[in-house]
C-alpha cells in the first residue's frame, strides 16, 4: 500500500442515513480488490473520539485514498469539523432525492471547509425513469451550487448494489467515480 511518493486524501462520504453510504464503500472496496489487491486495504472499523467510523485506503495513479464511512449523521456532524479533508462525497438517493439530511450535511461541509465535493446518484437501479434521474441530478447541482460548489463538480451516477451483483449496467460506474476523484478533488 504505502507509496510515500503520492498524496494523501481523506475523503469522507456524507449524506442522509440510509443513503447507501456503507454499501458504496464496500463496494468501492471489493471492486478495488478484484482489479488490483495490492491497492486496497479490506475495510475496517476504528474509533475516533469514542465514535465508530468505517475507513479503508487505497491507492490510485495519482492518489492515496482513505475513505471515510460515518456510522451516521450524528457521528459525520461530530467529526467532519474536526479533522481536514482534502474533499468529499455527497450521496443523494435517486429514489428519495434531496432530503433534508442532504441540506444538513451541505451546510456541515461548507462550514467544516471541505474544499470540493463529488455528487453520487445512489440506488440508480431503483429508478428506470430516465428523467427521473435528470432531475434528481439537476436537483443535486443546484443544490451544491447553493453552498458555493461550483457547477462543474462531478455528479456520478451509482449502484452499489448492481456493481456487486456484476450487472454489466453497473461495472463502470465505480470506476467513473474514482475518476472524479483523481480529477476533482
Ligand atoms: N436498490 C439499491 N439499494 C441499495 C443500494 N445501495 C444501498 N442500498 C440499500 O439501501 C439501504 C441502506 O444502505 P446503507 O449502505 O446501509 O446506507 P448508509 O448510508 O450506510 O446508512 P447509515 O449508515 O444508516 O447512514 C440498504 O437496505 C441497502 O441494501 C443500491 O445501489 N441499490
Ligand atoms: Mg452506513
């Protein structure tokens, strides 16, 4: 794992509970694993200031990643303003859209100084509506925009869930998300 030549990034994933926050690290994990092992280190639970938060690293070409999985709302509250973060993931669900949770952790990020975010569609196979999604996407920028994140941040639209199942509808959405990565933040 350890490159001392790249940079290091903390990058947390925000958003309501529910949202597919830990399903999209496990993911991320196993999809990571099954193209290069040496990369990625299994996910894992640790404690910080008393409160459990999931963690794996893994290393892209240009990157050392450790991304962060809050337990939930409450402990990304606690923690998000205590420790800098080179930028994050906000997860809106496709089939819920913007909630009020999403607004909250907006804000949180914007006063905690999380210089840039990645917007992920969650649960995309759950909508066949195509316009749905649009708009649900639409929704998202706007609402990034609202807290002075720029227009041209990334938004990508994810399944979890269909990545791990191997639909081949979902095998280059984690991918696509590593990219934003790399390139966004
Ligand atoms: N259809 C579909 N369901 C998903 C997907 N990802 C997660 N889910 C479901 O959504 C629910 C919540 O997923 P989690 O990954 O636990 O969500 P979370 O954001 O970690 O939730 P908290 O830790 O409670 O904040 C579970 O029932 C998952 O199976 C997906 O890509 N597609
Ligand atoms: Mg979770």
């Amino acid at each position: 794992m350890s490159n001392p030549q790249a940079p290091y990034a903390v990058v947390p994933s925000m958003g309501p509970d529910g949202v597919g926050k830990t399903t999209l690290a496990g993911a991320l994990a196993h999809s990571l694993y099954a193209r290069a092992p040496a990369t990625v280190t299994p996910p894992r639970s640790v404690q910080v200031s008393g409160m459990n938060v999931g963690v794996f690293e893994f290393r892209t070409a240009r990157r050392l990643y450790q991304y962060v999985d809050f337990e939930n709302a409450e402990v990304e509250a606690r923690l998000l303003a205590s420790s800098p973060v080179a930028g994050g993931v906000l997860l809106v669900s496709a089939q819920d859209g913007i909630v009020r949770a999403t607004d909250e952790s907006l804000k949180r990020a914007r006063e905690a100084g999380v210089p840039r975010l990645v917007g992920v569609l969650s649960k995309c196979d759950a909508v066949d509506d195509p316009e749905m999604l649009d708009l649900v996407e639409m929704t998202l920028r706007d609402r990034m925009q609202r807290y002075e994140y720029p227009e041209s941040s990334p938004v990508v639209r994810v399944s979890a869930a269909g990545a791990m199942r191997g639909d081949p509808r979902w095998r280059d959405c984690l991918p696509r998300l590593l990219d934003a990565l790399d390139s966004w933040l």
